[in-house]
C-alpha cells in the first residue's frame, strides 16, 4: 500500500506540458482585431454590395426622367442572288444597314414610384450595413473576449495546480511525520491529477480559441488577444425609456423595415400606375448600302407612341395582388418589431446591468474565498483543521476565481 501510494505519487508531482507554440503566437489588440475583421466578415461584404447595387437603382430611376434610351446596330447580309439595293439604287447582293435608336418615356406613372422605391432601397441597404458592421463587431468582440476569457481561465487552472503542488508536499510531510494519516495524501493526489486534467482542458480550449480569433481576423493561425486595462463596467449613459426611444428612432433593424414598407408601398403605388396609359418619344435613323460603313442612303423617323393597356389576362391584377401582398407583409413586420422593442431593448438592458452586479458580487466573493483558503491552511499547517475543510477551501477558491472571470467576458 504504501509503495503504491508512493508511485502514485511521483506521477502526480509530474509536471504538465506547457501549450503548444504560446510563445511564437502573435498578439493583436481588439482596436486591430476590429480594423482587420471588418471586410473580412462575408454578411458584412454582401452589406456593402447591397448598398452599392441601391445607388445605381436610385441612379438609373433618376436618369430615367432626363435621358433617353439609345440603341446604335450595324449588320451586313449576303444573299445567294442580286436585288435591288435601295441604298444604292442598284442591283445587288450584298447591303449593309446602320441604326441609331433613341426612345423617351414622357410619362409613365412607375417612373415616379420607381425613384421613391429606390430612395428606399437605399436608406435600407445603408441600414442594413450599420446594423451588420455591429453584429461583425460583436462577433469579433466575441471572439476576442472569448480568448480572454480561456487566458483567464487557463491561469486559474495553473494556480489550482501550484496549490495543488503545494498542498500536497505539506500533506506528505504530514504523513511521513505521523501527524495526518496516509489519507490525506491520497486526497490532495486526487485534486493535484483532477487539476492537471483540468489545465490540459484549458490549454486545449485556448488554442481553438486562439485559431478562431485568428480565423475572424484574416490571420494564419492563432492570434492571442492583448489585455487591456482592467476597468469596471461602466453605467448605461440612457435611462431604460430613453433607450427605447432611442432605438426605435435609430435602430438599424427598426429603420430597415421601415425603408422595406415604404418601398413596398411604392412599389404597389407603381402597379396600380399599370392602369394610365403610357406616352413615348422614339427617333431613329437608319442607313443603307452595300459596304462598310453604310452612307448611300439614310432615313429618319420620329414616333410618338400613347399606349393604354385593356386587358392582359390578368397579369396587371396579379401583379397587383402580389405587391399589395408584399406590402402588407413588410407593414406587419416592422409593426411586429416595434411592438417588440420593449421587450427586446429591456432584455438587454437589463442583462448587461445583471451582468455588471455579477462582476461585483464575484470580485467580493473572490476575496471572502481567498481570505478563508489562507484561514484553512494556515490552521491545516498547524493541525487544527482536517484535509476536507482543506479541500473545500481550496475548490472554492478556484470556483470564485473562474465565475470572476465567467462574469467578466461572458
């Protein structure tokens, strides 16, 4: 018995093997960390394309009111037998004809609501882009406190281990002097493997972690995340009203849906136009010949053109039912996400304020826990306590230590 608890022993008081590479790992702050991860995100590149097609919707709705469309063509044809070209007035197989086509919509209702359909689109995309820069944001503070987090938490193991270490030399000697039974010893083995086994859990973890801060960030492996200063959370600047307010004015969410119910609105708006007739401008000149390029004849032509659709099976009146149908979709959305800006801005309001009550009341556990694991091995040194109170002291110590840093980063 005694040469086994020995063995035991001596693979207990075997060291642990440092992380993998921690030393080369590169360090990046979060100021860096967000700079670099920003166009990275893929949501985040698809915000910024979206704003982009938005601009040239809104462009191309403008133009519409000032320029004309313009076609310009050339061909040329072979035939197997000669007729009578009218470009050039003469027998021939060959002719080679230009256009140049200009039309203009002078009216058409759609061309407004086309533009106020547009202006919408964009202030959505623009809303939209906000409100992914932040969500990118947060995942990248995420990742980075997350790091942080597992730093934490991997040196915490590493002080459960060092009293570990040290717990049990001083049970030993215990042993060896008759003072404390061979139990004591095999206790304080158990909680020096059940810390070793821990500290290899968390090495582990800061390494994925670690790989993913560096996945967010465009890096070629694990990033180590640089510590700031540490300071207490601070107080919401907005009382729990004026935050809600706040949000409903300004939220990119809340002003996304309402850009999509007035663009879906215009957008029936425009449908509905599909009623009036329709008034175009169109001009054109064509030449003819027999070679390129063409110059023996041209013609001219100028049309005006007033268009009032009757009947197309249906197809207007389901358009229609289809954008009155969108539009009441959109307006349910954005009443459904206002209703719930209540609810949503008080839930996090009140979890961060929860979580700042946390970061305190750990801090003043961290401190009574640590105070009584000094009472208890002083009085275990002196032989006025026995190896369980021992123990538990010491786990609760640990435990205070990781909620600490649980409360802080999550």
């Amino acid at each position: 018995m005694r040469g086994g608890a020995m063995l035991v022993s001596a693979l207990a008081l075997g060291s642990v093997a440092p992380a993998i590479g921690q030393d080369t790992v590169p360090t990046v702050t979060l100021a860096d960390a967000l700079a670099r991860a920003t166009r990275l995100d893929p949501d985040y590149v698809r915000a910024l394309g979206q704003i982009d097609n938005a601009e040239w919707s809104r462009r191309a709705a403008r133009l519409a009111f000032i320029v004309p469309s313009i076609t310009v063509g050339l061909d040329a044809t072979k035939y197997s037998t000669e007729f009578f070209n009218v470009g050039t007035g003469q027998p021939q197989s060959t002719t080679v004809n230009s256009r140049l086509v200009g039309s203009y919509e002078v009216f058409r209702w759609a061309k407004f609501t086309d533009l106020s359909a547009s202006n919408a689109e964009l202030e959505s995309a623009e809303a939209g882009e906000l409100e992914q820069r932040f969500r990118t944001a947060f995942l990248v503070e995420s990742d980075f406190n997350s790091v942080l987090a597992v730093q934490d938490l991997t040196r915490v193991s590493e002080q459960r281990l060092k009293r570990a270490e040290e717990q049990l030399a001083v049970g030993r000697a215990r042993v060896v002097s008759g003072a404390a039974v061979q139990s004591d010893s095999l206790q304080l083995v158990l909680e020096a493997t059940r810390a070793r086994i821990d500290l290899a859990r968390q090495r582990a973890a800061l390494l994925v972690a670690q790989l993913q801060l560096g996945r967010r960030i465009g890096a070629e492996g694990a990033v180590r995340a640089a510590r700031t200063d540490s300071i207490p959370p601070a107080e919401l600047p907005l009382e729990l009203p004026a935050a809600i307010s706040e949000a409903l004015q300004q939220g990119p969410q809340y002003r996304v849906v309402r850009a999509n119910e007035r663009q879906a609105d215009a957008l029936l708006r425009g449908r509905r136009g599909d009623y009036l007739p329709t008034v175009a401008l169109s001009g054109g000149n064509i030449t003819f010949d027999s070679r390129f390029f063409p110059s023996a004849r041209a013609v001219q032509s100028i049309t005006l053109t007033v268009s009032l659709p009757i009947w197309d099976l249906g197809s207007r009146e389901i358009a229609i039912t289809q954008a009155r149908v969108d539009r009441d979709v959109a307006r349910a959305i954005r009443a459904d996400l206002e209703r719930g800006a209540a609810r949503d801005v008080t839930e996090a309001y009140e979890a961060y304020r929860t979580a700042r009550t946390n970061v305190d009341l750990s801090g003043v556990a961290l401190a009574a826990a640590t105070e009584n694991f000094r009472v208890q091995d002083a009085r275990y040194r002196g032989g006025a306590s026995t190896i369980i109170e021992l123990l538990d002291a010491q786990i609760s110590l640990t435990q205070a230590e990781s909620d600490l840093v649980q409360a802080t980063f999550v």
